[in-house]
C-alpha cells in the first residue's frame, strides 16, 4: 500500500528524528516506495542518492536499520512533496494542512511494528589506507623500535620517530621497505627490541603507529628522516646530525634531513 501524508507525519513522529548520516537535502528528491504491511510496515527508500550522488549499483548497502513500536497513521494516497530548501518538518506540516483544506480523509488507523530502512553508498575501506605498504612482521618491528627508543614518553615523541621511518621508506635515499629501513646497519639498534622482546610494545605505541601509518604527525617532524637525542649521542655523531637541514625539535630530541 501507499502511505500518506499523514501516514508518513505519523511514522516520524512516532520514529523521532532518524539520523543516518543523512542531511535534509537527502529527502528532497524522490518518494518513500515499496512498503508494504502485514502486520507492520516497512519503508525503504534510496533517496539519500540525492545527497551524494547516484552510486554505482555494487556499492548499495543497507546501510541503516531502525525498528519502532506500532503507531496511529492516516489514510490517504499522497506523498510528501518538498522544494530543495524546504526544512522536512516543515514540509510535512505544510503537507498535512493542505490535506485537511482538501477534505482528504483524516480518519485514524492502527498499525503495527515499522521497519525504516535506509540504502547508502558503501563507506571506504580503511584497512588499506596506509601511507606505505608494510606486512604484519613490519608492524611488529615498527612497535618494538618505537617502544624501546621514546616508550616512556608522551604520544607527540612516539608519533615523531614513527614518522622518521615512514619518511625514510618513502626516500629515495633509504631502503624501500620498513624491514630493510629498521635493518640498516648502525641506523635503528632499537630493532633488537623486535627480537629479544626485552620491552613489549604498549597500547599507546601501537595506537601511535597506526596513526602514523594512517597520514598524522607527519607535521610534526616536518619530513625528517634522523634524529637524536643531545647528551645520549656522542659529540662526533652530533656535530654530524647538526650539519644537516635542521627540521624539528620535539621533547629531548632534534629532528634533521638531508639537504
């Protein structure tokens, strides 16, 4: 069957605002179809294409699903009608009086359990939007150097070094890999960390180079690709760090790359 203006008044009222994500203008275009009853009613509806687009056939999902109590509805055979603008409340409001000018029938019906259900486009995947390709293996190593060289410091310092080996594995001038990067020879002696398990990465420094890997804090090391730490490093090794193109400074460390 159709459900009217009243009908449909009815069942938001009784449904409360429904939130999907969805904007106003999502409603604009299109008709509440396909619904049925016997003994509830179910509603769904693919307009929330106007508001984003027509998707392509494969990236419909049900994306919603809200179920309410049985309500009084009215009977008639219009739909709600409404200008690109025109706030949904309103509309209905405007919909109902111009219903009961028209003598359209007002008499009440009951109905039983309503199922909305609401079809949107398929959310992007995040399991694949890493700035580099790693394995699990790489992870793992990326945590354990992380957490024996700044564990004990706060989550600006973790996402600092994380960064320094995204920054060299996306450098000409490194290893194209976390495994080679962390493996060079007199660069990441934290690596060990991966073996001898002597400190287990936290759930801090795993959210921290997750993070990393998901695009942030690169801002914070401005593209580094070394750093260090002054009284822990020897003179030798400092003068050297300070002869590049000096980058950031974050807690006890400072940050360089090449020029």
């Amino acid at each position: 069957m159709k459900l009217s203006v009243k009908q449909a008044a009815a069942i938001v009222g009784a449904a409360g605002v429904i939130a999907f994500g969805c904007s106003s203008a999502a409603f604009s275009t299109g008709n509440v179809n396909n619904i049925t009853s016997a003994p509830g009613v179910s509603v769904s509806s693919g307009a929330v294409n106007a508001a984003v687009g027509e998707p392509k056939p494969e990236s419909i999902v049900v994306s919603g699903m809200r179920t309410f109590a049985p309500g009084t509805v009215y009977g008639n055979t219009s739909y709600l009608d409404m200008t690109e603008d025109e706030d949904p409340a309103a509309a209905f409001d405007r919909e109902i009086a111009e219903a009961e000018e028209a003598g359209e029938d007002s008499e009440p019906g009951e109905v039983g359990e309503i199922t909305i259900e609401v079809k949107g486009i398929v959310p992007e995947e995040k399991s694949n939007s890493y700035v580099i390709s790693l394995t699990d293996q790489e992870f793992d190593m990326m945590c354990a150097v992380v957490m024996s060289e700044v564990g004990y410091c706060d989550e600006t310092m973790k996402l600092a070094i994380a960064n320094v080996i995204i920054n060299r594995v996306q450098s000409d001038r490194f290893p194209d890999n976390v495994y080679d990067v962390l493996h060079q020879k007199n660069q990441f002696g934290a690596i060990d960390n991966y073996y001898t398990k002597r400190l287990v990465p936290d759930e801090s420094v795993i959210d921290c180079v997750r993070r990393a890997l998901s695009g942030e804090g690169d801002y914070i090391v401005n593209g580094a690709t070394f750093y260090y730490t002054p009284g822990v490093s020897s003179p030798k090794a400092a003068a050297w760090f300070e002869s590049l193109c000096f980058c950031a400074s974050v807690g006890n460390g400072r940050f360089f790359k090449a020029w």
